[in-house]
C-alpha cells in the first residue's frame, strides 16, 4: 500500500514539475501574460490530459497561439479572455490530442492570405469555402467515431458534424480567430443531435463546419430546428464549448465524459416566444404627488396607433392594482394624453423593457396639451 501511495505522489510531483517549468517557459518568452495563458491551461485542463500531455506540447502551443496573435490584426484585438478560451486551447471535445496547430497555421494563413482577408469575418469564411477541399475531408457516415481528431479525420477522408466541426474551430483558432464548437444533443423534434461552429468577431456568429455560405454567417440549414430549442430542459438545450470551467458540461453523446465544459447559449438560437415580446404597462393618474387618484379619459400614442378614449383611469376605493393595462412590444416608447373636462395633460414613457410596469403621472406636473378637435 505504502508503494502505491509513494508512486502516486512521485507521479503527482512529477507532472506538477511539468506544468511549473511550462508556466516559467511561458513567462521567460512572453512575460506575465505568457504566465497567464500558460496557468489558464493548467488550472483548465481536463483530468485525462494530466497524465498525458507533455511539456513540449503545451510550449509548442503556447508559442503558435501566440505568433499568430501577433501576426494577424484580428487576432490582435480579440479580448483576452476569449483568446485564452478560445484560441489557446489545444482541444474542442475529447479528441485525440494531435498537435494540429503548426500544420494548420501553415494551410489556414495561406487561405486567409489568398482570400485577402482583413476581418476574423472574412478569414473564417475564407477557411470554411477552402479548407475542406484543401484536406480533403467531406461529410460522410463512414467515419470510424464522432470525436476523431483533425488527424484522424483527414487520414481517412471523412468526418460527420463533430469531426467537421474539429477541423474548422482548430483551423480559426491556428490564424489567431476566436472559435468554438456548438451543437445540441437533441433537436425538439427528435431528429437527433448536430454540431457546428461558432467564431467571434466583436461577437459570436455562426456557420455550419464545410457549409459555406457566400451571403455570410449566421445562416445555415439547422436555424428552423435551432430557434425550437429550450435553455431549460438540457436534452433540447444549446452549449457551447468552453476550456474555462464554471461547472456545467457539454453533453456529448457519443460518451458519458463530462471532462468537457460548455455554455448554455440556447438563447441565442431560440425563437422567442410571443410572450417574451412584449411587456405589459399599467397607468395611473394621481393630482399631484402622494395625493390621491384621479378618472381621465386615457389616450396612448405609441408610434403606431392614435387612439383616444380607450381606457378609464381609476380613482377612488378602487384597488391600487386595479388600472387601465396595456400589452405592447418591447422597446416601445410613446406617450399617453389624460383628458379631464375639456383639458388634456401627456407623460411620455419607453422604451419600454421590463415584463411589467406601472406609470405614475401627477396632473399637476404634467404639460398641457392644445387637444385637435379629433380628439376632443
């Protein structure tokens, strides 16, 4: 037992030294932010890879990540959390860890060069037109398993979604353009599973992994099925990959692995329901501040309609929730006219964000309003 015990911890020691003497490499060639983005790694890394992943593959890393953020101008202003998450990382799923990135620095700088790209944008979709029929890898069922490497996938000439999606994150993420893999382990309507492709310019966009679209990201032939999905049942969720671990997991479903973190992104795929469009606002007219409510004639204009009379304010014993309700869309802004006698007084409200709120006009600091006889 006590042999065990020793050799567990000469190993543990050992791989701590690794990983001490890859953070001081780092530093010693790109100073305190070398440090950082090598300690991200570590603190970051899956469990498996602590037994397997050596020195020289993480300093070769390190270094190729960090030539090509010098080298390209989009990778230049990428925020450094995300180029530490989505960049740095040497894997999207649980791959083989095959050290792609020399390779595809060297085939992807050459298409974004061809291509003149100047954005991460143009880059990405240079790569996903090219990059494919440069490795000569296509979709196809005859693939040997969902997460081959990038290695794997090229070597046989086939790949479905995953493996597609593996070659195009590692091929950004080789020129310095933030990327991640994205997918759901079930569509809503029980068609099955599908992966593709986030990149980041300024914000997350999307494409299918060897679908390229000429008219440009965010398109592609899964949108009908992704705008269903539903962020709080995981089953028909939406994640994103992620090397930063905040506890959650992507549910990957060719293994019980959960050594693989993920976002929650479904929000930014799913169609809002008709609900969530629209807000609703209630009224009420007081004579002046903390005074005591009054009965107006209530007219709204709100951009899209004129139209006087169609509410009562309340007044009296009526129940302070009891008020004149109206269901407009998010964002609106407008303004509603109380008329009393012959005189009318607005408020102007909006944009209008929350699920639910109440306007509080006061008639005495109200403007007055010179009413056109068709609204008398």
């Amino acid at each position: 037992m006590k042999f065990w015990l020793g050799l567990f911890l000469l190993i543990t020691v050992t791989r701590g030294e690794t990983f001490d003497s890859f953070i001081t490499s780092a530093r010693a060639h790109h100073g305190e932010a070398g440090a950082k983005a090598a300690q991200f790694l570590v603190d970051n890394m899956p469990a498996k890879d602590r037994d397997s992943i050596t020195n020289e593959f993480l300093i070769a890393n390190l270094e190729l990540a960090f030539k090509a953020r010098s080298e390209f101008p989009w990778a230049a202003a990428v925020p450094e959390a995300i180029f530490l998450n989505d960049v740095l990382s040497y894997a999207v799923f649980d791959e083989p860890r095959d050290p792609w990135r020399a390779e595809f620095y060297q085939k992807a700088s050459t298409i974004a060069k061809e291509a003149n790209a100047k954005t991460a944008t143009e880059a990405a979709q240079a790569l996903n037109k090219n990059i494919f029929k440069l490795v000569n890898v296509h979709y196809n069922t005859g693939r040997k398993r969902p997460n081959q490497s990038a290695k794997e996938s090229i070597e046989i000439g086939k790949a479905t979604c995953t493996g597609l999606a593996i070659i195009l994150v590692e091929a950004c993420r080789s020129i310095g353009i933030p990327a991640r893999a994205v997918g759901t382990p079930m569509w809503t309507n029980e068609r099955g599973n599908h992966t593709w492709v986030e990149v980041w310019d300024g914000d997350w966009h999307f494409t299918g992994a060897d679908e390229y679209d000429a008219a440009g990201l965010d398109r592609g032939w899964f949108v009908g099925d992704a705008s269903t999905a539903k962020a709080d049942v995981p089953r028909y969720s939406i994640y994103a990959t992620s090397w930063k671990r905040d506890g959650l997991t992507f549910p990957m479903v060719w293994s019980h692995n959960s050594d693989v973190s993920a976002v929650n992104v479904t929000s930014r795929y799913a169609r809002k329901n008709e609900a969530d469009e629209f807000v609703e606002v209630g009224v009420r007219l007081w004579d002046k501040a903390q005074g005591k409510r009054l009965e107006a004639r209530l007219c709204i204009f709100d951009g899209h309609r004129r139209e006087c009379g169609v509410a009562t304010t309340k007044a009296g014993t009526a129940d302070l929730n009891d008020m004149p309700r109206f269901k407009l869309k998010s964002g609106t802004e407008g303004t509603f006219r109380f008329t009393i006698g012959g005189e009318a007084r607005e408020i102007s409200f909006g944009p209008l964000k929350e699920k639910t709120s109440t306007i509080d006009a006061a008639w005495a600091s109200l403007p007055t309003v010179l009413l056109k006889d068709e609204f008398k």
